[in-house]
C-alpha cells in the first residue's frame, strides 16, 4: 500500500485541502495520504472534503498544535478490480412541453 507524507504546515484555509486534493489525484485507489497542517479550520474542512469526495479519513490527531490527518483514496471506477459507478436513473414525472403559460 502507497503511503504519502503532505506537510502544508503555516498554510491557511482552503489551501491545505486543496494540495491534499491534488496529492490524492495523483495516487492510486486505496493509497493513504498523511497531511500534516496547523490552521484549525482544517479540522473541519478534512472532514467536509472527505464527505463530499468519498476518501476516508482514516485517522485524525492534534499534537502541539499540529493537526495530522490520514486518508485513504477511494476507489476510483475504471481502475482494475474497482466497482463500476452506479449510473443516475432516468427522471420520472410528467413531461414538460411548451412555456407552461
């Protein structure tokens, strides 16, 4: 397993997720990234990042002001051995036709 070291120590919001983003592009699926940084809205934006993205965090710690997170990258569809995406089923209801007036 790829293990990565990202240190954006004395980085503000939202430049530690977004370097964290870019790392993560360049990693394959079920690499972990450790992140270190030392602004506190961190915290919070790890754990929307990881939400809204579907990486995991992994772990999260603070020691003497520096925050350290892991993540694991998701699976990514197309990649060998990783599940297909579902796809978006159709919408449902009555058509629209015309301006409606």
């Amino acid at each position: 397993m790829t293990e990565t070291l990202l240190d954006v120590q004395g980085l503000s919001c939202p430049l530690p997720v977004l370097k964290a983003n870019k790392a993560l592009r360049g990693l394959p699926s079920g690499a972990r990234l450790t992140v270190l940084a030392t602004d506190a809205a961190s915290v919070a934006d790890f754990q929307a990042f990881c939400r809204e993205t579907g990486h995991a965090l992994v772990s999260f710690s603070e020691a003497a002001g520096v925050y350290r997170f892991t993540l694991r990258k998701r699976d990514e569809a197309g990649e060998k051995g990783a599940p297909p995406k579902p796809a978006v089923p159709p919408r449902t209801g009555p058509a629209r036709t015309g301006s409606g007036r």
